[in-house]
C-alpha cells in the first residue's frame, strides 16, 4: 500500500518558489494503477515520490509503512523506477552485463549470477543480444532491457514513467503484453491511452493536482475533455 | 556520442591465454608495470618496458589498432609533456617519459580489455571484503570503481563531440566553448547515472 498524506512539492520559477504538486490525501493499493495528464502536470513528481527519487517539501510518501524520506534505501529495495529512456537506465554496456549488475546482491558466485541474468534475458527474448552494446539494440529491446535489470532486483512495485513514449506500435505492444505478466503492482504515467486503460485505476493529474481519480475509461473521457477545453481555450 | 573515443578500451570478448589468466596475476603485470616504470627511469628500461606490453597485446589477440586509441585522445597531452620534458630536459628524458606513459596506459588497457566488468567488480569485492570490519562496503566500492570506468569513455566521448560542435560553430579555439559543455555534461551524466541506480535500489548502504 502506498500513501500520501498532505504532500506537497514546490519547484523554483521565475516568478519565485511555487508548489508543483499538491496530494492531500492518496492510497494506492490496486494493482493496476495509471497516470495520465499533460506534460509538466506533475505526473513524473508523482511518481518519483513514490520510490523516494523525488521528496516531499512537506507531509509524508509511505510505501507498506516506510516513510520514503527516513528509510529511502529501504523503499527502493521495494519499488523499482523504469524510465522514459532506457539508455537513461542501462548503465553497462550490455544488457547482459547490466542484469548482472542488479543481481550482484543476491547472487555473489558469478556463475550462478550468470545463469540467472540469462534466465531473465530468456525470459524477454533478449538471450541472443546479450552481448550487445546497448546502443546496438533497437528501442523496443533496450525498453525490454531497461525493464529486465530493474525486475531483477525482485521488486514489489514497479513505477513506469511514459515506457512507451520512444517505442513504435509493435514495441509498444510488446511491452503492454509483457507489462501485463508481471506480478508486481505496476503505477504507470503514460499519454498512452490505450496503455492507461490496461488498468483497474486511472489518476488524472493536472496543474499540480490531482483532478480525477476513478475507473479508467472514464478518467480518459474526462482528461479528454480536459485536454479539448484547454486547447479550446488557448 | 562518439564510443570509439577510449582511452581506457572496453572488454573485448575472447579466450586467448590473456582472458583465461587470473585477475590477479594481470592485475600484478599492471601494478608491475607502473612501479618499472617509476623506478628505472631514462629511454631504453622504458621503451623495453613499452615493447613487452605492447608484445604481449598482440599476442593476446587484441586488435592492433586499439593501440592507437590512447594516441589518438592524448596526442596533444603526449606532445606538450614531450615538448616540456625536451626543454627542462633531453630529447631522450623526454621520449623516455612518453614512453613510460604510454607503457603504464597499454598495460591498464590489457588488463580491462580482457577482462569483463563485472569480474573486474568481483576481484575489488574479494580484495576489498577484509576491510568490512573497519566498516567498508566491498560491493559499494566495486561499484563506484566500475561506474568511474563506466564514466570515463563516456566523457572523453563527450569531449570529442563538444569540441566538434564548437569547431562547427566556429568556436574550436574557445576553451570556455568545450569546457564548459563538458562540465555540465558530466554533471548531468553522474546525476543521470545516480537516479539509475537509485532506480533499483542500487548503491545503498547494505544495512539502510
């Protein structure tokens, strides 16, 4: 369970210091759950409160009752982040070696380290590129990649930020499918509305705040008609 | 960014008798080099020092053209030192220091290129793990090692490329054109390659 109380995170401006996001209260317990909302809304802030890569100015973020302020290291042994750019992520030359480099804790013979980071590779139908440099990969497979090192460290939650913005049709629908077999609780932030509807919980996030909360054919219907009155509007 | 940009060369994937040797032994031939080099100093120990390593690159299989690799990124820095050392010095002091330096490069060069990273982090756990009764963290350390090896084609990469865009503007000359970019860069790059590893809990006190 993931808990926000009285949250709130300021960012500098021209015009001064002002809050970028406001959450009063917050629990998120589903499964499922996405995030949709303009860019710079404050969905990234959003999610990045959750494993502690963001803190909050005031109130508190707890993920199964650790304050991700005071016991950070602990909340992101439990929650995974996956970034909008996997060569964001991928911080070794080759998937191989950079599954490896999230197992390092848990398997310390490197063989058997070995064999398990394949295992996963196999697992993503990455085995035949594991020694690639990652810059050999297309962006479906480094996405793929991205997202085999972050579960090898057996994360509970797995927070996505916009996965499949970078990514073709047939990448992305790779990745909902194997988005969609992880057992983890999966928050994903996308303007991928088909994506945020491969959930049970959809958040609408605007200007700082969130504005919807609720099943998520509805939240796409209203952030569409959100999204129309602001063009409308302008 | 450009990756050929290395000074230091990645792995290169093999089974010549320099891969299968232990991490240890090629870590002494290193270590060896360096002190050779420190203790005999002059032309000819040096350039027989340089010769040996670079006999055994070639018969490790490796490509030859990754010795021109450390030429190509410091051949500016290789020519100042030589020009220096010629003055304060002799011809011969001077082509003595440039070879010393080139012998102690190749020698790091043979010990990264055939080995893989991540035996690498495995031998500086092991080498560190007696000191975690004074409180260190072998697997800390190991990564902070690989990522500093990680980071260093990566910046000179990063130079290359900003001192191509500065000549394409014009600005080759400028230093504050290539220095610049590249601090902020490299800024960003360890700050990227912190929230990557915070990303999955990596790099954490073990008992936080």
């Amino acid at each position: 369970m993931i808990r926000f109380r009285n949250v709130q995170v300021a960012g500098e401006t021209e015009a001064g210091t002002r809050p970028i996001l406001t959450v009063p209260d917050l629990a998120l317990s589903e499964d499922r759950i996405s995030v949709i909302g303009a860019n710079g809304s404050g969905k990234s802030t959003l999610l990045k409160l959750i494993n502690g890569l963001a803190l909050p100015d005031t109130g508190t973020v707890d993920v199964d009752g650790l304050d991700t302020t005071a016991q950070g290291a602990a909340v992101r042994r439990r929650v995974a982040f996956v970034f909008t750019d996997p060569l964001s992520q991928l911080v070794m030359p080759t998937p191989l070696e950079d599954v490896e480099l999230s197992l390092r804790r848990q398997y310390r013979n490197r063989t058997e380290r070995r064999s398990a980071a394949l295992d996963l590779l196999r697992d993503f139908g990455l085995e035949p590129l594991a020694g690639q440099s990652i810059y050999q990969l297309s962006g479906g497979e480094r996405q793929l990649a991205a997202l085999a090192s972050v579960l090898a460290v057996n994360p509970s939650v797995l927070v996505l930020d916009e996965p499949s913005t970078l990514l073709d049709l047939r990448n992305t629908m790779l990745l909902r499918r194997r988005l969609a077999s992880l057992p983890q609780q999966l928050i994903t932030a996308t303007h991928d509305l088909d994506l945020a509807q491969d959930s049970v919980r959809t958040l609408v996030v605007d200007n700082g705040q969130v504005v919807y909360d609720g099943e998520p054919a509805a939240a796409v219907s209203f952030y569409r008609e959100l999204a129309a009155h602001v063009a409308g509007s302008s | 960014m450009r990756g050929h940009a290395h000074l230091i060369s990645a792995y290169v994937a093999g089974s010549s008798w320099l891969h299968r040797t232990p991490l240890l032994l090629k870590f002494l031939l290193l270590a060896g080099t360096g002190v050779v080099v420190l203790a005999l100093p002059g032309l000819l120990p040096r350039a027989l020092v340089l010769a040996a390593v670079v006999v055994i690159h070639l018969a490790a299989r490796l490509p030859a053209v990754r010795l021109l690799q450390p030429i190509r990124s410091m051949w500016l820095f290789l020519l100042v030192v030589l020009a220096y050392r010629w003055w304060a010095d002799s011809a011969a002091g001077a082509a003595g220091v440039v070879a010393g330096l080139l012998a102690c490069i190749y020698a790091a060069n043979l010990l990264t290129a055939t080995t893989e990273v991540q035996r690498l982090l495995d031998g500086l756990v092991a080498a560190v793990t007696p000191l975690r009764r004074f409180g260190a963290d072998p697997e800390r350390f190991a990564l902070t090692i690989g990522l500093m090896l990680r980071s260093i084609p990566f910046l000179l990469g990063s130079l290359h490329d900003v001192r191509d865009a500065a000549r394409a503007r014009g600005l080759g000359a400028s230093p504050r054109a290539v220095v610049q970019p590249v601090l902020i860069g490299a800024v960003a790059y360890a700050r990227q390659t912190g929230d990557a590893l915070a990303a999955r809990g990596l790099g954490e006190k073990a008992a936080d």
